[in-house]
C-alpha cells in the first residue's frame, strides 16, 4: 500500500485502504435494520455533483448530467441531486446516508461510464464504513448447545450403529397421509358408484 498522503477529499474509507490489514478496524457482517426484509429502502439520501463548466477535467461529468442524470433521477427519486458548479475545481462526488455518514469520490478525467459505475456504486452501498469482517457469520442471541447441526437432537446411540441398519432405517409414521385418506375415500365412493372416473 502506498503512503502518500490522501487529497483533503478523500472519504474515511479510503484512508482505510491505505493501512495495514492489521490496523483496519474490524466488525461483524451485519445489514442496516434489517433492510430488505420487508422491503429495501435506498440508504443513499443525497448525492452532489460538483464539476467544473469549462474545465477539460470536468468532461466526463458533465456528459454524464446531459445524458444520464434524468434516467438515474427518474429510476431513483428518493435521492436529493445537487449539482454544484464551481470554477477551476476537479468533479468531485458527495455522498451523505440514512445513518448520516458521507463518502467523497475525485472523478478527476474519468468518463461518463465510469462515473455512472461510482454513482451506482454509491447508491447500492449501505453507508457502514467499510471494515474488516471478523467472521462470515454473526448472532445477537449465541446458543449454547453450539451450531445446529443433522444429529443436533439425535440419539447418541448412532454414534455406534453400524449402516445400513433395519432398525434404525425403518419409516415410521404415526398417522396416514393425505394421500393415502384420499385414495381411501376414493375407493370407498367407487364400490358405492358415486365417484366416477
């Protein structure tokens, strides 16, 4: 990783990426309130679009307003769009979340595709600062008897058995199934002659 020192509009994220793995905080998987459980709310509350009107590194952008802005408006209007002219100053993306953090992107001299990627790239994030993940699965409520598991609630005996087993590999069923009550009174109507085929 390099360390040179990062523009002053550099997001918290990236200057994350520029420690060691060791010094990265980390954290556990975890999603924002459940989204997407009932339904997915957007956590990417406004977006600003600073750019230049006459500098040659603002080209990019202002190609992406003129031609994809009003799409990407119209697919999303829960995000606020500002565009922001400023005179002789690199295009620069701000992003502010749900949760109220911001994330800052320099789309100095890039395309309107690419910047169409970082814009989608900001819309589908979270908002969470990005961490390293400890492990790929967490619980609130651990359990004690540990991780769920085929012989969980099985006699220990198993553990002994020889396979294949008569005993063991019997199917035993309480009750009837619903197929066999059907086929049951199936047959009952036909020796009464109600039921025809």
């Amino acid at each position: 990783m390099s360390s040179r020192p990062l523009p002053y509009h550099a997001s918290e994220s990236d200057r994350l990426f520029t420690m060691s793995n060791t010094s990265i905080p980390s954290a556990f998987l975890k999603n924002v309130l459940q989204n997407g459980v009932g339904r997915h709310v957007c956590q990417l509350q406004r977006l600003t679009l600073c750019f230049c009107k006459t500098n040659v590194s603002s080209i990019g952008m202002r190609e992406f307003i003129e031609n994809h802005l009003l799409d990407f408006t119209r697919q999303n209007p829960g995000i606020v769009i500002y565009l922001k002219p400023r005179r002789h100053r690199n295009p620069i993306l701000y992003a502010e979340y749900l949760n109220g953090n911001r994330d800052t992107f320099s789309v100095n001299n890039l395309n309107k595709e690419e910047i169409s990627k970082w814009i989608e790239y900001m819309r589908t994030r979270s908002g969470v600062e990005i961490k390293r993940i400890r492990k790929p699965w967490h619980t609130d409520n651990p359990s004690i008897q540990g991780v769920w598991h085929p012989f969980t609630n099985k006699d220990p005996a198993l553990n002994l058995t020889k396979f294949p087993d008569e005993k063991v590999g019997q199917n035993i069923r309480k009750s009837e199934t619903a197929t066999e009550i059907l086929l049951k009174m199936a047959e009952t109507k036909s020796k009464q002659g109600e039921f025809k085929k």
